[in-house]
C-alpha cells in the first residue's frame, strides 16, 4: 500500500481527487466558512454526528466535496488511540469496496502519535491475506493520503509510522502462513531474502553447526521432527563497531504439537503462530531497514518444529544447554524455554548491551493479561520502563510482571540443574524465571505475547505484535548510544558446556 502525506486544511480535502474522503471529527470541533466545515458543523448540530470514538456518518456526492463518497468519523480528543479507533472503524467500512484512493484528514492540531495510529490503523484494517488461496480477492485499497497541517512537522513521524506498517504486515503475513509453508527453513530463506533486499547480514546455520556449537537444549526439542531445524542470526549495523548492539531473540516454533505431551485436539491448529516472536524479530528488521537508524540491533532466531516421533526427546530426558546447565524434561510441551535459553546463552558474545526475547511462551499469560498487554519481564528497571513507554506510544502496550526468586522454587529437580516446568500457579513467571538463568550477563527483559501475537475466532489471523513496540524502543535507543560494557568471560559457559556434554557421553 502506497502512503502520502499533504498539507491539507478542510477547504483543500474538500478539493482532494479521491474515491473516499475520511474526516476526524475531534471534541470541540471549530467550523470554518468551507462546505466541508458547514457540513460537518450541521451534522454535529442536528445530533446526526458524535464526536465519540466509533461513531461514523456516511455521504455520497455531498455539494462542494471532490470524492463521492465522504466518511466523517468521531475521534475523540484526537489522541492517537481514539484516532486509532476511528481509522479501524472507517477502514472495516471499505473492505467490501471498491475504493482504491483514501484521503484522511486528521483533526489540525494532530500530532506524531496521530500520524501512526491512522497510518497503522487503516493498515491493519485493511490488510487482506492472500497466499494460499487460489482465487484471491486481494486489497482494493492502493493509495493513502494522509492529511495534517503541517506536512514537514510530521515528516519523520511519517516515515516512522511508514516503516511500522511494513515491518508489521511482514511479521503477520509470515504469521499466518500455514505450517507446511512457513517451516524452519523457509524463515531461514525469509530472513535471507530480508537481508540481500536491504543490506542487512545474515546467517543461517542448520542441525549440523548447531550441533558443533553445543545448543543440546535446542536440538532436544528438534529431534522429532522430519523438519531440519534452522539457527538464524540477522545482523543490523547503523552505528560504530564500537557500540554494543541490542540483540531481539524470536522463539521460532513453526508448529507446537506438545510433542509427546500432546496438546489437545480443539485448536491445535493455532499453535502455527508459535513463531509469533520470529516472525516479530524479522517485522523489525523490516522496519529498521526503511528508516536505518544509527544503532546496532541483532537478531536471533531459534527455530524448529515440536513433534511427537520415536526419536522425540519426552518426559525425564536430561538436556545439556549451550550454557552447560542441565535441565529435566518433565513436559515437552514447555518447549519454548529450551529453545530460547541456548540463544539467550549465545546471545552473549555479541556483548549486547540490552537483550530482549519475544515468546508465544505460556497459556497462562494469556488467562493473566488476555489479549490486550504483553507480558513484561525484566531485570533492568530501566530497560522495563524504556519497553513500557514504547509500548504505550506504538499503541501495542505490555504490563510489567514480577520475577521474585520464590517463583523458582517449582524448578528444583533432583536429577538436573533445573526441570523445565513446576505446578501451575504462576505458570508465565515460572517460565521467565526458567529463562533468567541463562541471562545473568547482561540487562535482559521477556516479553509474552502468547495473548497478543495472533486472534482467535471469527477474527483469527497474526496481528503482527509487538513489532511496533520493539519498533518504538529500539528508535528511542538511537540518540543514547553505548559502549561495549564490561561482561563476564563467554568462555566460562562454554568450557561448562564442553565438560557437561563429555559427562552425558560418558553416561550414554
């Protein structure tokens, strides 16, 4: 989809060449001499318009209006949510159209969050998916003119909510490819296809190399599939070689059976959006790309299928980390953790400054904050409120959660280091606990999107989330910069690593 943004007051939307015309509509909506003015001013008036969040009125060939058809939509006090609410209102209204040009004013006085909530809203609203159907009704919707005051004030705004569009419907597109598409090695090619379009680097490392690095807990989960497992690392440069960068980690789970402890039936077919975090670390880069801001970023990507096979790995099976730490299996459907804790181990040779891992990780996140909030796990209160704010700006807000030592006493095993799973209570901070073992090296934060990476239902389909949040954060991390700080010695992990698998072979 193409965006525009223009300078344009009532009077010059009035005039704009276009199949639809959408007017936001603010509290304290001032009037001017202009048919549009008059015409919105009348509607308020007679009660036939509501400034409330929503509410729409429809028009066709209204007198001094160049579109033939005008949309006047209620916005609230124009904040980017209520904006937000507006745009998706307005944008459900034409999917069943034929409007292929949409010009939408927003009130005068809008601001950068206003720009991306109708940017990215009228983007998601409209977005249509396509791949696997063989008569495809694709979106109509072409050409977007945004319209605000001051064209050159929004210019950055602009070009920031352009890329998170992009980076957004890259990560749902890839979401809601079925399983038999989007396997491991096609998120392999993704992520190389990726990088030769817009000068990232990448690497794509399979069961062999993986093997040779000592990711045990990795290939663990990996065995029982057909599928080979695939270890991507992206590599985004925009500042010095001296600055340390920002390493995202997407747990890459193309399909989650459970493996031998087996998932019900009911919905399985859902679990294809287990690589909701990949496929948010690849948006990103998509996004970083376009707007190629001056910073350091990484990104690491596990992938494998979960699959229940005579050569699975199943319940009392003792795996060796990359780190060295062993861990019990004592569920194979608390898969995400094992996967995502040898690329949280090597995460740190990259001496990152910050490391941030983005997981369909746990049910009871879900039954914790529904689908409206992330799960947020840090244990850097600076990195918790940069993830806070970031979120709340891009509209893709998560909820900060604890992570007191107490919530790991269920992960106490006598057979290994740690077992992968406890009780019930508490399930989501279990799980990041489990995870913050393998992050003692540097400032780390987990997020959960098993609520949000994808809907369920009559509207079940990828949301893309929270690639506009990590988006937001990583853009407000350009001006701070940092040198590479002082970590413990990657060595250490891996001489443990090395004398823990000479241990398991000798007890083989």
């Amino acid at each position: 989809m193409d965006f525009e943004l223009k300078t344009l007051d009532l009077a010059g939307a009035a005039g704009e060449k276009s199949d639809v015309l959408l007017v936001l509509v603010t509290e304290g909506f001032q009037a001017g001499k202009d048919p549009l003015g008059k015409l919105v001013a009348s509607a308020l008036a007679a009660g036939d318009l509501e400034p409330k969040p929503g509410k729409m009125l429809q028009a066709y060939r209204a007198e001094g209006i160049a579109a033939p058809r005008l949309l006047l939509a209620g916005a609230g006090d124009g904040s980017g949510k209520r904006v937000q609410t507006a745009v998706q209102a307005a944008a459900s209204t034409l999917r069943s159209s034929t409007a292929r040009k949409l010009t939408v004013l927003l009130p005068a006085g809008s601001g950068a969050d206003a720009v991306r909530a109708a940017v990215c809203g009228i983007a998601e609203s409209s977005y249509v998916y396509v791949a696997t159907k063989s008569k495809p009704e694709a979106r109509e919707l072409k050409k977007v003119v945004i319209g605000v005051a001051d064209a050159g004030a929004q210019k950055q705004a602009f070009a920031r909510a352009k890329a998170a569009a992009a980076g957004i419907e890259f990560a749902r597109e890839l979401g809601n490819l079925p399983p038999n598409y989007a396997t491991p090695t096609r998120l392999g090619e993704e992520a190389t296809k990726l990088a030769k379009t817009h000068g990232l680097q990448v690497e794509v490392l399979g069961p062999k190399e993986v093997a040779r690095i000592g990711m045990g807990s990795f290939m663990g989960v990996a065995k029982g599939s057909v599928e080979p497992l695939r270890f991507i690392t992206l590599r985004y440069d925009g500042a010095g070689k001296g600055e340390a960068p920002i390493v995202l980690v997407g747990k890459g789970i193309t399909f989650d059976t459970g493996g031998i402890s087996i998932k019900p039936s009911a919905e399985m077919d859902e679990m294809k959006y287990d690589m909701g975090g990949a496929a948010s670390v690849l948006g990103t880069f998509r996004a970083l790309a376009e707007l190629k801001p001056r910073l350091n970023v990484i990104g690491l990507i596990p992938s494998c299928e979960n699959m229940p096979d005579g050569g699975s790995y199943k319940p009392g099976d003792i795996l060796t980390s990359l780190s060295g730490q062993t861990i019990e299996v004592l569920n194979t459907d608390a898969e995400g953790r094992l996967i995502l804790c040898d690329a949280l181990t090597y995460a740190e040779r990259f001496k990152p400054r910050a490391v941030i891992d983005i997981a369909t990780l746990t049910g009871a996140c879900v039954v914790a904050l529904g689908g409206v909030r992330s799960g947020l796990f840090a244990t850097d209160d600076a990195l918790a409120q940069q993830l806070l704010d970031a979120g709340d700006a891009a509209l893709d807000p998560c909820w900060r959660m604890p992570l007191d030592d107490e919530y790991a006493e269920g992960l106490k095993t006598n057979f290994a280091d740690v077992a992968n799973v406890a009780g019930r209570a508490g399930g989501a901070v279990v799980a990041a606990k489990f995870l913050h073992r393998f992050t003692q090296n540097y400032p780390w934060a987990h997020l959960d999107i098993a609520g949000t990476a994808w809907k369920g239902g009559a509207a079940k389909g990828s949301t893309g989330r929270p690639v506009g949040l990590l988006l937001e954060y990583l853009l407000s991390q350009e001006s701070v910069g940092a040198a590479p700080a002082k970590r413990a010695s990657v060595a250490a992990p891996a001489k443990a690593a090395k004398a823990a698998r000479a241990r398991t072979r000798a007890l083989a």
